[in-house]
C-alpha cells in the first residue's frame, strides 16, 4: 500500500533528481496509485516480473529501468521494452544488446566500488578498460554509473562510497572526454547521503509504501 503521506514526502525529493520506483515487491495496481501521485519512472529487478508489469501498465505513459542483474539468457526478452539499464556489467552482456536493439539503448555502467563478493558490478579498478571497449559498441548510449552501497555504522562511509563513485565518474568523462550525466545511487535508507554526493537517480522501494 502506498504510504498516506506520499505527496508531501515527494516534496522532499529535489526536483533535480529522478526518482526511480523500485517496483520488486509491490504489483501493477500499486504501481498505478504511484502514477496517480506523478511516479513515472519504474524500476524492475527481475525479467519476469518487469514483463509482466510492462504488459498489464501498457496504456500508461511509464519510462521503465531494468535495475537488477539482467542475465544474457534473458536480454533479448527486455532491452526493446526499457528506456534505461542501470546494471551493465559485462562485455559479453553489452554485446548481446548491442546486436539485437532496434534503437540505442542508454545504459549504467554498475561499479563494484566496494568489491563485494556477493555483488555484480565492473570492479572500480577495471572501469577504464570496460569503459573503453563499450565506447566501441554503436547501439550502446553510456548515461551514467550505478552502485550500490554497503550500509556501515556510521554516515560518513556512505558519503566515501558515493564519492568515490562521483569521482571516478568525473575521472573517466576527463579520461574519454565525453560526458557521463547520471549518477544511479541511493536507496531508501540511503538517499539523502546519495543526493549530497551528487545522485541523479535514486532507487526507492520501501519507503514509498507501508509495508
């Protein structure tokens, strides 16, 4: 159920940011109760049920994320069906997309900043080399970079994560010179450090509703 105070917690979101509903627990009806709140952008986790959804809102003017790991097997089921992908993470991956969409797709690169074993994402220290090999694919538009942070004791690890992901953003658009608009970082317990951090893009779930 979406929270009661939805529209004045909207109002605490900067305009500047886009905020990305993580749609991963919640169905399509929830969703449209978002839409009549002025949520538009919608994140999925999983091929299953993006498509799902995607059909039943089809008559709905959404701009739809795939933000979860996208298996190769599965690709060809989305990438014509999303406006973003938040969680590119391997060459082979971008090849796929890029043989098969009918337009170019824009898309996150997903950094490991953290280096986390349970995590996907292209390890920091490699994002040159894969930022260099994806500049070669025509169908493939980079916007930005995406991560997800790893929730310490104290705030102030936090704010070091999302700026060491700013940071190599602003490393690489010198290194390439091209420009890398977006930042996908943030979730519900960690947004506003994100924002502060310089976050375009935050992905929220829980928050947005009474769960």
């Amino acid at each position: 159920m979406v929270r009661k105070d939805i529209d004045s917690f909207l109002k605490t979101i900067p305009e500047n940011i886009t905020l990305v509903a993580a749609t991963k627990y919640v169905d399509s009806e929830q969703m449209r109760e978002l839409l009549k709140h002025g949520i538009n952008n919608f994140g999925e986790n999983r091929t299953d049920a993006f498509l799902e959804k995607y059909y039943a809102l089809q008559s709905e003017k959404i701009t739809w994320h795939f933000i979860g790991h996208l298996q190769r097997n599965k690709a060809l089921d989305v990438i014509d069906k999303i406006d973003y992908l938040h969680s590119l993470d391997s060459l082979k991956l971008a090849k796929i997309i890029d043989e098969n969409v009918t337009s170019p797709l824009k898309v996150f690169i997903e950094v490991s900043v953290n280096l986390e074993d349970s995590k996907n994402g292209v390890p920091y220290y490699n994002l040159e080399g894969f930022i260099r090999e994806l500049l070669k694919y025509k169908n493939i538009k980079l916007v930005g970079l995406m991560m997800m942070a790893i929730k310490h004791s104290d705030d102030e690890s936090l704010v070091d994560q999302f700026r060491k992901l700013r940071e190599l953003r602003d490393e690489m658009e010198k290194k390439f010179k091209i420009s890398i608009p977006y930042l996908s970082m943030g979730m519900s317990d960690d947004y506003k450090e994100a924002i502060m951090e310089g976050a375009t893009h935050i992905r929220l779930g829980r928050v947005l509703f009474d769960l």
